[in-house]
C-alpha cells in the first residue's frame, strides 16, 4: 500500500483550491457512503482531492485516496485494500473511477457491511455501470451528480470573477435586476460564445488550443470503453453510434422519424431506440418527451438533444444549426434540476407549469400568445424585459 499512498500524495500536493465546483459546498460528506457521478471530464477526481485537502490536508493512517484503475487491483481486491487500510486506523476511503472495477458494487456492500465506522465516496465517470451497480446499494448510498460547467462557472474559471448563483424563480421574476448586477463586474455576453464552443468541461483552462482534441478523445472513450464494457455493444454499432450522434449534431432541433433514422443508420427500430436510450445515460445526449401520459412515454423521445453545446461544435462540423445551439444550452443548463417536457406549443415546459419558446432577437411572442407563465428567451441581447429573458442568464441557474 506504500506505492498507493505515494501516489495520493503526489496528486494531493498538485490539486488547487482556489475555484471548486458548485456541488463541493452541496454534498453532504457526512453520510456513509456517498457517490459522485458525472461525465468524464468534469471534474469529479479534483473534487474530491480538493475535500480532502480541505478537511485533512494531508495523507494520513486515516484517509486514503486511490484510482481503482491503478496496477494494485491486478493482484488485490477491493476487500483486501479495505480491510489492510482499517487495520490501520484507516477511517475515510475515497474510490476514484470505481466503473474499472468489476463486482465493485457487491464489495462495496460487504465492505460498507462489515466495517461500521468507515465512510467510502467513490466516482465513477461510466454512467450506465455506476446505475447498474447503484441498484444493489439503494439502501446504503447517497449519490450526487456532477454536470458539465454551467455558464457561470465557466465565468468564474475564466474570469476569476466569483458570482452567486441565481434560482429558477428569481431568473423569472427578477431577470433585469440580476443582469444589471452581474454587468457591474462583467459583460456576460463578451464570453457566451466561446462557453458555447469550449467552456462546458474544467479541461478547458489547461490549454484552449487542445480543447477540440481532447472532447473528441472524451467522446471516442465513452463511445470505445464506456459503452461496450456496459451494454455489450460491438464495433460495428459503435461506428453506428456515432453516425447517430453526428446526424444529431448538425440537425435542426432534432425530432426522430424512427423509420427513416432507422434505415439510415442501419439498425432495426427497437435498436435505434435502445441507443437513444445509452447515449443519454452516458450523457451524450438528452432525450425529450412531450406532455403526453401514458404508453408513450416508453416509446420514442419526440425530441433529441447533444447532452451539451461543445458537443454540438465537435460532432457538427459546418453544418451547425444555431436553433439547435440555442435550445440545446437552455436544456443542458435546467435538466438536471428541473422536470422540463415539450408542449404542444412553445420549446420547453418546464416543471409542468411555466412555457419557453426559445430564439434570436427578432423572435416573436406570437406561439407563447394567451398562455399564462409564458416567456420568450432570446439569444443576442445582453438585457430582457418583462417576459423576454436573455438566454445567457440561464447559465446562472447552478
């Protein structure tokens, strides 16, 4: 364990405090186990370090840090390294990239188990493998999902301006005044833009130039690694995956006709609509169903979406659709927190209740017309009025 707590330290010594992400200060670290989903690239591995500099600064008998990817587990298990560390006197285990383990979730259980007094927080950057091995530990398990960058901390990061982040309600209510607040410091819309092409992952500070090469390498992972480990699919269907994901990106917002997607991909119906299905749990994509109740939930999502807009910039090539653009940011900055649907009129229905219709400066009130809670967000204006928001603010909401 020498060798483990070697490297611990290495990466404890390089990891920074200055910014953390919005979810450091919303988790609750004193549960027993607690699970942090996410992406890849999001940040999670430098949330946890910078909790652990924060509350112990230092390795110690009694935390450890460790990549389940390392060489260590070739020849140990996880129960060996629980059980060798709280000998010891060990009492905090942090598990990074817990996916690359196989049966983690089962000796996870034991070790949660048979060690009373021992708290684990563990990553894991696979979605559909953390759900599946989430399930066996529901009872013991408080999980936390980390998003890409919202437009605020992109600002921050970039800027090093810190800015309060601002509820739903109050962007509805109050939208003139916190614009003019934040201007005070800031113009917002200067830096929107490149948040749309480059900002949504922290790997974006350690050189913008890469930033392209290095999503698309994040892509390829999830679609090569992440995918076929977890649902079984060969390389043929990866090349059909991102056939699909390209289709997506350079669509108008994006709504399937099964039949003909099908054809043009190569896969029968069901098939394509289990792919709708992993790509959004791998968060690459997100899917969007009308208001209707009912069996039709089960079927096809009415709408689709790229997870988020950087994704769009490097799937889409020169055939981006800035409509798309538009709605893809709106939903990637409120779908985490927020039920939002698609109604019969207008883009978005967001918590059953308030009505977007969603577009550039000469957009109209007129599809949003004697509805009630009913607004017009619009891309190109720095300051709204009444019911018409600037679509930037939303990137305030976490």
């Amino acid at each position: 364990m020498n060798t483990l707590y070697e490297i611990f330290d290495i990466k404890l010594r390089a990891v920074s405090t200055a910014y953390k992400r919005f979810l450091f200060e919303k988790i609750d670290w004193s549960n027993k186990m607690i699970s942090i989903q996410g992406a890849r690239g999001v940040g999670k591995t430098t949330l946890i370090l910078q909790y652990i500099k924060q509350e112990f600064n230092k390795p110690s008998n009694r935390v450890l840090y460790v990549d389940v990817n390392h060489l260590y587990f070739s020849r140990n298990s996880l129960i060996n390294l629980a059980s060798e560390f709280y000998k010891h006197g060990g009492k905090y285990l942090f598990l990074d990239e817990i996916h690359k383990y196989q049966n983690w979730s089962t000796e996870l259980k034991q070790i949660y188990d048979t060690y009373s007094d021992l708290q684990i927080v563990f990553t894991g950057s696979s979605i559909l493998e953390i759900q599946k091995g989430e399930a066996d530990l529901s009872r013991r398990l408080v999980s936390y999902l980390l998003p890409t960058l919202s437009f605020r901390e992109f600002l921050e990061l970039n800027n090093q301006i810190h800015f309060k982040p601002y509820s739903f309600d109050e962007i509805l209510n109050n939208h003139t005044e916190i614009v003019h607040d934040i201007n005070l410091s800031i113009r917002p819309f200067e830096y929107f833009g490149l948040y749309l092409k480059s900002g949504q992952y922290p790997f974006f500070k350690e050189n913008i130039n890469s930033y392209p090469e290095k999503l698309m390498n994040t892509i390829n992972m999830i679609l090569e690694v992440d995918l076929p480990a977890a649902a079984s699919i060969d390389f043929y269907n990866i090349q059909k995956l991102k056939k699909l994901l390209v289709i997506i990106a350079q669509s108008v917002p994006f709504k399937p006709n099964t039949q003909k997607l099908s054809d043009l991909i190569g896969v029968s119906r069901n098939t394509l609509i289990r792919f709708f299905d992993l790509l959004e749990r791998a968060q690459l994509i997100s899917n969007l169903q009308s208001v209707t109740k009912g069996i039709r939930k089960m079927a096809k999502p009415d709408k689709i979406y790229l997870n988020n807009t950087n994704l769009i910039n490097a799937l889409g090539g020169n055939m981006i659709n800035v409509g798309s653009l538009r709605e893809t940011f709106f939903y990637s900055q409120l779908n985490h927190f927020h039920l939002i649907e698609l109604p019969k009129t207008a883009d978005f229905l967001v918590d059953q209740k308030f009505v977007f219709e969603v577009g550039g400066k000469s957009k109209t009130q007129k599809q949003i017309a004697d509805q009630k809670n009913a607004f017009i967000i619009k891309d190109g204006i720095e300051t709204g009025v009444m019911n018409i928001i600037p679509l930037w603010l939303f990137g305030f909401s976490y």
